[in-house]
C-alpha cells in the first residue's frame, strides 16, 4: 500500500515564471517598453525569504495579457556574466503567446525595427513562432497558434506516453553512457 498522500486537485496554470536578470531597469525597457508588458510589482528585499540568509534583490513581475506573469530577480551581489550567456532554447527558453499569426508577424517587424535579431518564423505545424534573445541572454519565443494547433494536440495526446515509452528505450544507453542518471525519482536530487 502506498503510504503518500493522494494527488491534490489540478494544478490549473503557471502563475509565473522567474529567470535571473542583469539590470531590473533595462529589463523592464526591454519587456515594458518594447514587448509591453506592464510593470506589475517589484519586491526588493535584504534577506532570502524564508531563510533569512543576508543577499539583496529585487523581484520584479510583469504582466502578461492572461493575468499570468514573467518574472526576474536582480541580485548583483551573486551574479557573473556566466549567468547571462546566451544558451540554445533547448537549455532554456520562454514562450509567450500572441493572438494569431497576423500579430506574429507584427512583432517580428517591431523587434527588427528596434534592432533585435529575429529567427522565424518557423512552422512547427500546431504554431508559428519567432525567437530572439533578450538582454539577460535568455532565449525567448513569441508564438501563436496555426489552425490546426487544437486537432494536432488531440491526435499527440492519444499518443504522447507511447511516445515517451519509445524514445525513452531508444536514448536510455546513450545517455547512460554520458552519465545522465535515470533513476532519480520525484523529490529526489541527482
């Protein structure tokens, strides 16, 4: 018998999603100025909360059209350049939605206007989107979905965990062979 507690309800969406920042002001002329996205709080703080450890930062959030929010921390006493090199969106990306392709096009037009390097779109098939990096080094996509975006996600759904199944047998022995552990459970660290 399985002593752990039941699974609560859904978690029903992402309230925010935080990434490290070099400098709060020019992240909110990037995301406030240029993407438009208002400014909806910013917590400086002395201490980690929770923990009470001695560091100075700022958490600033801004909003998205959903109520959902992108977030940042500025906290110049731990970072290095390190923390803002450019990585591939395979390593870490965020993608924010726009209404529809007309508007996908809008904005890649607004960012090359502004001098921001633009890739896309690409047809992934269920969306279009574009990619450019803002000035943290994180990569960033602005996405919006194709017609065909709620019937290609139904048909995936059917088979997602067959999917799963199969490329986890196919890459198992490769990865081991890196030294990638597999065998890490939930709450556990590598």
């Amino acid at each position: 018998m399985d002593d752990r507690p039941a699974v609560p309800s859904r978690l029903v969406g992402m309230h925010h999603v935080a990434f490290r920042c070099r400098d709060a002001e020019q992240t909110r002329r990037f995301y406030g100025d240029l993407l438009g996205l208002p400014l909806a709080a910013g917590f400086s703080f002395d201490k980690v909360s929770g923990t009470q450890a001695d560091l100075r930062y700022l958490h600033v959030f801004f909003e998205l059209g959903d109520g959902r929010f992108l977030a940042f921390f500025d906290a110049p006493d731990s970072a290095t350049e390190e923390h803002f090199r450019r990585r591939s969106g395979f390593n870490r990306h965020v993608a924010i939605e726009a209404p529809d392709l007309p508007s996908l096009q809008a904005w890649r037009r607004r960012l090359l206007a502004h001098g921001v390097e633009v890739e896309g779109p690409l047809d992934h098939g269920f969306v279009q989107s574009i990619y450019f990096f803002d000035p943290n080094g994180l990569n960033v996509e602005i996405t919006a979905r194709t017609s065909a975006h709620d019937a290609i996600l139904a048909e995936e759904r059917m088979h997602a965990a067959a999917e799963l199944a199969r490329w986890t047998e196919r890459t198992r022995a490769l990865k081991r062979e890196r030294g990638l552990r597999d065998d890490v459970g939930p709450g556990e660290r590598a």
